[in-house]
C-alpha cells in the first residue's frame, strides 16, 4: 500500500505540472505533451464481454448507445507512473453526438463538456478502480470533443490514468454505458 501511495503522489505531483504546462489550452490538441503516440502498439485484444478483436492493431473494440463504436488502440505505461490509453471513437447513430453521458457523474467533470473524462480502469488482478487524471483546475487529462461528432465521422481520443502496478498488465476500460473493454497494457 505505501508504494502505490508514493506512486500516486509522484504520478499527481506530475499532473499539476503537466496540467499547467500542456492541458490549459484545451485537451484535445493532438501536438500537445500529454497525447503522444506510442512508439509500438499491441495487436491483441482482451476478450472482455464486448471487446473483440482486430487485426488492426488495436487492442478491442465495443459497440454500444445507438450506434457508437469506441476503438483502444494503445494503453502504455509511462516512466513518470501514468498510463495512456488512446484510440478513436465512430459515431454510427445517424444524428450528431456529444458524448455528454461519458464526462462522468462526479459535478467537477460539468467543467469538461462532452469528454471522454468520465472513463474508468478496472485493474481485477489488484481489485482498484482508476479515475482519470486531472489538472489543479479539475479539467481532465483527456480528449474533450468540442462540437460533438457529426453522424459518420470518426476522431481520437487520450485518456491518463494513474498507472496500475507493474504487475497488472491487463485492465478493463469503460465509458458511458459502453460495455468494457479488456485491453493489455505495454511498457513505454
């Protein structure tokens, strides 16, 4: 428990720095600090209930609300104790998207509108649950889609978590009411 509490405070000591220095500016600028790509990505997928697998590339793949497809392409551990975890998001509904219903319930999250800021990580193997990091104002560490997503359209999407111990490799993601996805996680 002490070393995941040393982890945890070094891994928000880094948010507040990198809050300040990269995500003021929105959260969804693709050059920005916090959505670097991955050098490698994993082309397996966990076999979650709703994830299947993709050849790809990516790591799972749910479909869910109406039409949406939500794709995890990478979930990299990082050297200062956070795991990234991007991929794209489809809006197959046949009307405009907002993605209202995954900023999260929590009344601090209002602040980041249609967001992927109310995504969680199940690590099963260690029993915890992972919120999204934020920064000292409460935006978080995550895509926000400005505007929605007009029917058709595809876009990517970051999301930072605390990372789990080394020795979870695998967890499960989820947003809204879309079933979770068991992803695997790689080292950055």
């Amino acid at each position: 428990m002490k070393r995941w509490s040393v982890l945890h405070s070094a891994a928000l000591v880094s948010v507040v720095v990198m809050g300040v220095a990269g995500c003021a500016g929105g959260g969804d600028d693709p050059e920005s600090p916090s959505t670097k790509s991955p050098s490698a990505r994993q082309s397996q997928s966990g076999g979650g209930a709703g994830s299947t697998p993709e050849s790809n590339g990516s790591l799972a793949e749910v479909k869910g609300e109406g039409g949406i497809v939500l794709k995890v392409t990478s979930a990299v551990r990082d050297d200062g104790g956070f795991l990234t975890v991007e991929g794209e998001v489809t809006n197959n509904t046949g009307k405009g998207w907002t993605a209202a219903n995954w900023r999260g319930d929590e009344k601090e999250l209002v602040k980041n509108g249609g967001s992927i800021a109310g995504a969680t990580l199940v690590d099963n193997k260690e029993k915890k649950k992972y919120l999204i990091l934020r920064d000292t104002e409460g935006r978080c560490l995550c895509t926000r889609f400005t505007g929605g997503l007009l029917s058709g359209d595809t876009t990517e999407w970051f999301a930072q978590f605390p990372a789990p111990p080394l020795e979870s490799d695998q967890v499960s993601f989820q947003v809204g009411s879309m079933p979770p996805a068991t992803i695997q996680i790689s080292e950055g």
